[in-house]
C-alpha cells in the first residue's frame, strides 16, 4: 500500500516512479545537457517525471547547492563543481595529463581536449582552449556524443566488443552531415583506428571542425580516456597533429603505467 499512496503522490505512475535518488540523477543529467538551464517544466518533460516530482526534487537540489536557480531557469550548482574535483579518476588523470596537454597546445597552436567514456557519451575532463580555436560547445565536464566525435572513437577503437556493441545498438545519430550512421561503417572505421593508432574526426560532429585524437593506456593496460587537438578544417596539418597527438598519448600512457 505505501508503494501505491507514493505512486499517487508522483502522478499515478506507480512501480515506474523513480525514487528519490533516480529523479535527482535525472533532473541532473537533463540540466547538464543545457548550458542556459531549463525551466521546471522542460526539466520534467525531459526527465520523465511529473511536475510536481521534478519541482520538489529540484528545490532539494538547490538547497544542497547541486543545482542553481535563475529566475525561473535551473542550471548546475557550484557545489558539483567542487566535488567533481575530488573524484580521484578525474584528478589523477588531469593532473597526469596536464603537462603533456600544455605542451601538445603549444606545438600545434590548437584546442586539446582530455576525455573519458561514460556509457555512450565521452566526459571532457580537462579543455585547454587556443585563442584561434573554433566556438565548440565542449567543456570541462560537458557531454558529447561518443561516435561522432574523433575522441570518442578513439577510445572505442581500443575497448571491449561489449562496449562497441552497446554503443552501435543504441544508435548512431547524426550530429552532422558527416557523422558515420551507418553500423558496418562505423565498425570499420574503427578497425582502421586500432591499425593506425589515431583517430579523425573529419566535420564529423560539427560542421568546419576538424579533429585528431589518440587512446590513453593505463596501467592494466586498457584504454582509461582519449587525447585530441581540434580546429578548423582549413587551419589544421592532419599529418603534424597526428603525430603531435599520438606522442602525447604515448607519454601520458608510460606515465600512468609507470604509477
């Protein structure tokens, strides 16, 4: 009786009502996904969840500080900011990483970008962006699409066939006319990426942008996240990026073996 009264108090949707943990992560996931925020209602529609839910939910959020409120928009709270600082796979390998993208920045004169998958999505870990660098919409801490981007299949090209096959039944949707959608496509492209140890983005994941990316290897041995310079298709060597970006890859992945 007590799961019913609480279906009823979430609008009528019983056993298919999150709780109160798996309405917070949703109301999280949605808010993230827009960088000017969204009102309450847009919040529910996304998340699933009633109105009413999504309204209380996020109050208690804004109350611990994981979300803020502007007017009558949510966006995400500094306090997330502050612990996503302290999560040690995201620490470690930034702060691993960071000499070897300050230098891949300065060689090539273009935007890096430091990533780890997450389900079917990479997570950037770090951005360090160059003064002629392309409006991307990544950030530290934003989500993209995995196949669409020269990142994301990079670290693909290395994982587990579960992965890949998790990734492809999904869905690849299109991000931009050039986006491989195609299934037996996408596999071989990957193919090609483990043969040469980079990977493209060609005007893949958006239109006149270009991207060269690279695996990282930890100390078991298994791909841990993806290095890449980006820019404009007309203000980037291919060749020399790729190189840049695969010898930057290489040593990030001796150091982290070596700890």
């Amino acid at each position: 009786m007590q799961s019913n009264r609480a279906g009823q108090r979430d609008g009528g949707r019983g056993d298919a009502t999150p709780g109160t943990v798996a309405r917070a992560i949703r109301i999280l996931d949605v808010v993230a996904a827009s960088e000017l925020g969204l009102g309450i209602s847009e919040i529910a529609r996304r998340a699933d969840i009633s109105k009413s839910s999504a309204q209380r939910t996020a109050g208690e959020l804004v109350a611990g500080g994981l979300l803020e409120r502007d007017g009558t928009r949510y966006r995400l709270g500094m306090r997330l900011f502050v612990l996503g600082q302290r999560v040690p796979r995201r620490k470690d390998l930034r702060d691993a990483a960071a000499p070897f993208m300050a230098d891949l920045r300065e060689a090539t004169g273009h935007s890096v970008h430091l990533a780890v998958l997450d389900d079917t999505f990479v997570i950037y870990l770090e951005v360090l962006r160059s003064p002629t660098a392309p409006p991307l919409p990544t950030r530290a801490g934003g989500r993209w699409p995995a196949h669409g981007t020269g990142i994301g299949k990079a670290i693909l090209a290395f994982s587990s066939a579960d992965v890949v096959d998790r990734i492809v039944a999904g869905g690849l949707p299109r991000l931009s006319e050039r986006t491989i959608t195609n299934p037996g496509l996408f596999t071989a492209e990957l193919v090609r990426i483990r043969g040469r140890g980079v990977s493209f983005d060609l005007e893949e994941s958006r239109p006149g942008v270009v991207c060269v990316a690279s695996p990282v290897v930890g100390s078991d041995g298994e791909v841990v996240a993806g290095i890449s310079v980006s820019g404009w298709h007309n203000r980037i060597n291919l060749d020399e990026a790729a190189a840049a970006v695969r010898t930057a890859a290489l040593g990030l992945s001796r150091q982290l073996t070596h700890h």
